[in-house]
C-alpha cells in the first residue's frame, strides 16, 4: 500500500508541475474592438456571448453606450482577428482598435 500512495503523490506533484508550466507559459493580452450595429440593451449580449464562445477568452466587457468591447484572452490559444470574427458573424462587425 505504500507504494500506491507514493504513486499517486507522484502523479499529482506531476499534474501540478505541469499545471504551473502552461500557466507560465501563456500570454495574457488584451484587446478593444469598436462594435457595429448594436440598437438595444440586449445587443452587448450576443456580442459578449459570441466572443466568451472562443477558446482562449478569458473576460469580455461589451459596453452598449460607447459601443467598444473589451476582451482579455490568451494569445497562445486565440487572436484578435479570431475574436473579433466571432462577434462580426453574429451580425455586429467588430473593428479592432490600435491605440496611438
């Protein structure tokens, strides 16, 4: 029995050790987009809806007033242009903005 419980310390010290080597390793970024076409309250919805569906997002703040959402992803699973994609099929062309 006391080799299955150092076996299984083992394999979780593992998981941990390689847990904490891929949340090193990613890159955090965050992007603005101008978003087209929202009319109604319930519009930043779809567009939170559909960029929160990309693997790799990580938060989205879509603000109906400025129409601009905000989005913090992981560079090493998605980019940008992938995001922004996501919002412009579902009707609401997002433009990405560079700052100056």
């Amino acid at each position: 029995m006391r080799n299955i419980g150092s076996a299984i310390a083992l394999l979780i010290f593992i998981c941990l050790s390689v847990s904490d080597l891929s949340a090193a390793t990613s890159y955090e970024a965050t992007v603005k987009f101008s978003i087209e076409n929202m009319t109604c309250a319930t519009c930043p919805i779809s567009v939170r809806k559909a960029m929160e569906r990309v693997d790799g997002v990580k938060d989205v703040d879509v603000n109906f007033e400025t129409k601009m959402a905000t989005v913090v992803y992981n560079a090493n699973l998605t980019s940008a242009s992938d995001i922004g994609s996501a919002s412009s099929d579902v009707g609401f062309p997002a433009t990405e903005l560079t700052e100056e």
